[in-house]
C-alpha cells in the first residue's frame, strides 16, 4: 500500500513543467529560434562574480573535511550572524544569529513555517491571489486549511476588505509574496500598513496572534525608484522566508533562511517549532560549502540591468499591441490580461499556433490572465514579438 496523497501529488501534471518539456521538444523539430518560452521562473542572469570567486577560494582554502561536513541544524552561526548584520545595516533591525534559520531555499523554509503553525486540524492559512501554486500543497501537507483571498485585479494589491471576511478565529497566518510571483507588483507601504492593523485588530478579537510569513525570494529583484517595504519594521508579528535562489541567481545552490524576530509573539518558542518542523520534513543542515560562501557574500548584490531591459521591452511593446498588463516594479514576471479573457485558451493557441509559451492564471489562482517569465534573452523576446502582435489579432 502507497501513500495516496503523496502519490496523487508525485503523478498530477505540472502546468509549467508540462509546457517547458513541450518547448523542448519543438525546439528539436522547429528549431530552437523558433520556440519562445515564457514558462519558467529560472534566472537567467549570472550570480554575481564575487560568488564563484568566494566558491573558488573557499574551496582551495578550507580544509576538506570541513567545507564537505555537516553545519549545525540551522546553520553555522558566523553564517547567520552574518546575514543578520547585512539585514540589520540595510533595514535599521537588530537581529543575530538566533533569529536564522538557514534552509534549502524559500520552499523548505515556508513548508517548515506551515508546520510550525498548524496548530491542530482546524487551523487556517490564508493567502492572496495570484499567488505561488506551492503553498497549496505545503499547507495542506502541514495538516492546515488553505484559504484564498480573490485577487485585486485593479492593482494587484490586497482585497483587504475580502480578506478581512476569510479571517477566522482558526487564522493563524497569512502567507503574502512581494514582490509577486506572478504579478510583478510590490505591496505598497500603505497595503502593508493596512493590513497589519487587520492583523492587530483581528488578532485581539480572536485572542491569538495572526503572523505575516513573508515569501521574499524577489526581494532584491526591484526596478527604477521602486523600495520594497521590508515588512518586519511594519508588523511585529512577521516571519521572513527568505531565498538566494533568484536574487544571486543561485536557485541550484539551495539556500535561504526562515527569520523569527524577537519582536514575533512567542518569538523563542515559534523558532524551536520552525527547528522542529525542520528536523521533521529533513531539512536541516543545507549545503556546507554554499553557506560559507552566503557568510562572506551577505550583502552581495544583483546586476538588474538585463531583466530591467527585458521588462521594459515586453512591457512597451505588448502596451503598444494593445495588451494590459499589471504594472510590473519587481521580480522577473509580467502579469497580462488575456485579450478573449480566457487565458487558459489563450495560451493553448499561443502554444499551437505560435510556439508562445505562456503560463494561464488558473495556475495561480487567477483566471483571465497569463504569466510571461522575462528571465530570457533579450532576442528570444524581440524574435517574439510578432507572435504577441499576430495572437492579439487574431482574438479582435
Ligand atoms: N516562493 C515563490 C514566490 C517562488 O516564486 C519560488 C520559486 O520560484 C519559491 C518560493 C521557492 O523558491 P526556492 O527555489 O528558493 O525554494
């Protein structure tokens, strides 16, 4: 007898992987040139050159027993320590070691959260469309109720008012990513603010605290003045996952952290249950060699300019076609409205008639919309454009 669940997970098609394996195979048939993939979410500009140097001089410099052993469960302190001085210089907090929990990227780090935060059968998550298909399956993993709150399709900010009728007195998160995967919008300082004093008001009425885990892996990926709020210093009761899969471009490297800032109700005991829902899934110690790297590399830095370039390119020219699309400050994805409103359609004609490869809405729990990843080269976007231009006429 087989796990049903984990079966029924193991086998169920991926949307995007299903459409990335599709574009390989054309590729093979009509050419490479003639493919125009948007599926994929995997960076495509270098890390940053300081990273391999370090890779290279941690390597030649410490001794191999140590660079291939096991860290401590949540990492090695001066690793942490680290990256708590690079946050606490950028963002004015006064975090240290003992705030970090170090994990294989975000995806562990917000399982582990889940975890730690289901309480009992009953408890809640909350999250926002469009949001990243994954949490379903963590939260319902970890034993919780996932509960989806309808997407603002105006800004793609929050629906607060919507939100504010899904809490329940089983609420005991809410999940929000910014900047947003897929919509490419950063929640606003005011969003932020109006939905932490939701949380306040909505915690004190049920007695209980109600966290924000802000999902941050494209914190860093932000463009022209834009300044992604850093939520902790506008919600005490803020848990960051954190990754360096796409803001060093590392996504192969597997590293990120969960923080738990003193300021967290029950701070200290929250921590210990993010360790042990660690310990329990199989994620503790990731990758020695990468977290020395992340210990000299904290405050390290992505060059922007190519995604700059592609997301002002895309944008314009799809603006000019006649597409809409919401305003895109940060991460690498544009967010558009399907021209017949049907996205899930419209991406099957791209995909036949044109080799476009889009990613419908309906994947993220917002239909109407399709998803363009534009961590691609600068000529597969411009060899692309025609198609963009010959689908929208053919829907007029
Ligand atoms: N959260 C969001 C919003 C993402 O887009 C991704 C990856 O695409 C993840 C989490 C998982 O990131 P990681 O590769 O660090 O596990």
């Amino acid at each position: 007898m087989l796990n049903k669940r984990y079966y029924a997970l193991g086998t169920e098609p991926s949307f995007i992987r299903e459409l990335f394996m599709y574009g390989l195979e054309q590729a093979k048939k009509v050419g490479a040139e003639n493919v125009f993939d948007y599926s994929l979410g995997n960076p495509s500009i270098p890390a940053p050159k300081k990273i391999n140097e370090t890779i290279c001089d941690v390597v030649s410099n410490v001794e191999s027993v140590k660079l291939h052993g096991y860290s401590v469960a949540a990492g090695f302190e001066d690793a942490r320590a680290a990256v708590a001085a690079d946050l606490n210089r950028r963002f004015g907090t006064d975090y240290t070691a003992a705030n970090l929990f170090f994990t294989c990227g975000a995806a562990p780090a917000i399982f582990a959260t889940f975890c730690a935060l289901t309480a009992d059968e009953e408890s809640e998550i909350i999250t926002i469309a469009p949001f990243f298909p994954e949490y379903k399956v963590f939260v319902e993993s970890a034993g919780a109720k996932f509960k989806i709150v309808p997407a603002d399709t105006e800004a793609f900010q929050i629906n607060l008012s919507s939100l504010d009728e899904t809490i329940s007195e089983h609420t005991q998160a809410v999940i929000i990513n910014s900047p947003n995967n897929p919509s490419g919008v950063v929640y606003t300082e005011e969003t932020l603010s109006a939905l932490a004093d939701l949380l306040r008001r909505k915690g004190e009425e049920y007695g209980h605290p109600i966290y924000i885990i802000a999902d941050e892996p494209y914190r860093e990926l932000v463009y022209g003045d834009v300044k992604v709020p850093f939520i902790p210093n506008i919600y005490e009761n803020t848990i960051v996952c954190y990754s360096y899969s796409k803001s060093l471009s590392l996504p192969g490297e597997r590293i990120g952290y969960v923080c738990v800032p003193d300021s967290c109700a029950d701070s200290r005991d929250l921590y210990a249950t993010v360790a042990g829902a660690a310990r329990a899934s199989g994620h503790v110690c990731p990758p020695t060699l990468i977290q020395k790297v992340i210990e000299i590399c904290a405050s390290e830095m992505p060059d922007l300019e190519a995604y700059e370039r592609n997301r002002n390119r895309l944008f314009s020219s799809l603006r000019e076609m006649g597409y809409e699309a919401a305003k895109p400050d940060g991460a690498f994805y544009l967010f558009v409205k399907a021209p017949n409103g049907d996205a899930m359609q419209f991406s099957l004609d791209a995909k036949e008639k044109e080799n476009l490869l889009v990613v419908p809405g309906e994947v993220f729990g917002c239909p109407g919309y399709f998803r363009l990843s534009y961590c691609v080269s600068e000529e597969m976007i411009e060899r692309s454009l025609p198609s963009f231009k010959r689908m929208i006429e053919s829907y007029r």
